[in-house]
C-alpha cells in the first residue's frame, strides 16, 4: 500500500481543498483515470506531492505505468515534467526504471517541446526588455506556465 493510499484510507472529515489533494495523488497512482478526470474537473492542483517522497501525481502515474493519466496531467501542466522528488527523479526517470515504453517516449517528446517552448520564451523576453535579459534563467519561463 503506497502512503498516498493510506493518506487517502485515512481521509474521514478533511476540509475538501486536501480531500482533492489526496484523492489525486491515490488516483495517479492506482491508474485511476475517471477520478483524476473528475479531480481535475472540480479544479484539483496537479502541482501536489507525496509529502513521504515529493513525488507529483505525474511521478506516480509514470511510475505506474498509466499512459492516459501521465497525458492528462501533461495537458493541465506541462512543466510538472521538470518536477524531482527526494531522490531527484523525474517522471520521466520512474517510467524508464519500471520500463513504461510508451510513457518514456510521450515525456522525451514533451521534454523537448518544452525546451523549445523554453528557448523561445527567453528570446522573446530578452527582445522586449534587453536590459534585464542576464538575469533571466530557464525557471522564470516555467513560472511564466499558468499552472506553476
């Protein structure tokens, strides 16, 4: 049993901000993909972790295996590929190690697509305001994402 499933087990009478907390993390990880689609209807934070392994739902998904959430959770947040947990693994690390193919080869293409998105963004910013472009760096870009 994963600790977000006993958080989830354990969850009686929480306020329903954390309820929706635990119950994407127990539903990324347990493949669930009609919850986290509900979850993420009522407007559910993708960005949570485990507070055990600060692992994201995205790492619990990958890790599982479970192709149709990882896209979800991509589609709501596209930066949460650069997310480590304690061990500073990414999602894209945990879908190699439990050999998720397919899931490797969708986070390289997002990986890349980001990156190229990320490039863009600094060129853009270093254009429109040159005086401050030495102090930009590729974090300010992923903040720049409306899920971040």
């Amino acid at each position: 049993m994963g600790m977000s499933e006993t958080f989830f087990r354990l969850n009686l009478n929480l306020p329903s901000q954390v309820s929706m907390v635990l119950g994407m993390l127990h539903a990324a990880e347990s493949g669930d993909e009609e919850t986290v689609v509900q979850l993420l209807a009522q407007g559910s934070d993708t960005t949570v972790v485990d507070p055990s392994s600060e692992q994201t739902a995205l790492h619990l998904a990958a890790k599982g295996g479970h192709l149709g959430i990882v896209e979800l959770f991509l589609a709501h947040c596209p930066a949460l590929i650069e997310a480590v947990d304690c061990f500073y693994d990414t999602a894209l690390h945990l879908a190699a190690g439990n050999g998720h193919d397919a899931i490797v080869q969708l986070l390289l293409s997002e990986r890349e697509s980001m990156s190229a998105h990320r490039v863009l963004l600094l060129a853009l910013r270093c254009i429109v305001l040159p005086e401050e472009a030495m102090s930009v760096s590729s974090d300010d870009c992923l903040r720049i994402h409306p899920c971040c």
